[in-house]
C-alpha cells in the first residue's frame, strides 16, 4: 500500500461552489484511476484540511498525479483555492489494527 496526505488551507475568499465542484470530480476521476483503494478528507476546526488516500503502490499514486485532468485541477489549486499545503507520501508503512469483535 501507498499512503499519501494532503494538508492544506483554502486561501480567504475562494469560490467554495466552484472548490466544491472541482473536488467532487476529482474524487470521482480518482476512484476510476488504477490502483486506488480509498480517499477521505477531514476539516479541523482551525480551517486546516487533512486528506489522505491510499493507492496499491507508488507507481498508482504517481499516475494519478500526472493524470491530465488532475493537473490542471491542481495548477488551478495553487492559482485560485490554497493558501498553502504539504503533501506526504510514503509506502513502507508500518501498520498496526484493531478491530473489536461481538462479544
């Protein structure tokens, strides 16, 4: 598995139907891409956001960031809705899981 977390903050101002729109196609384009396992997003209460997907490998995340429609969508992230992001990605992970069974 790859990991990759998208932090950001929207700039002041931006067109939120317009950011809203452009986020739930891409959401839907990545599904389709191959390699994709899964995406959600969570908003603190300070503004920041916190994406994170997971792809099969490394190759499938990078695809996906090549993918045209995406690219244009991400120049248009940093022209037009962030203020600023980090993105992280890694795929040697280390992964512990709980899971409470019925009792």
């Amino acid at each position: 598995m790859f990991l990759v977390v998208f932090r950001n903050r929207k700039r002041a101002g931006i067109d939120a139907a317009a950011y809203a729109a452009d986020a739930a196609r891409m959401e839907a384009l990545a599904a389709r891409q191959p390699g994709y396992l899964s995406f959600k997003s969570y908003a603190a209460d300070d503004g920041e956001v916190v994406a994170i997907s997971e792809w099969t490998d490394e190759a499938a995340a990078r695809a996906w960031g090549r993918q045209a429609d995406h690219a244009v969508i991400q120049q248009r992230g940093r022209a037009e809705y962030y203020q600023d992001y980090t993105l992280f990605a890694g795929g040697d992970l280390r992964i512990h899981r709980f899971e409470r069974t019925a009792s």
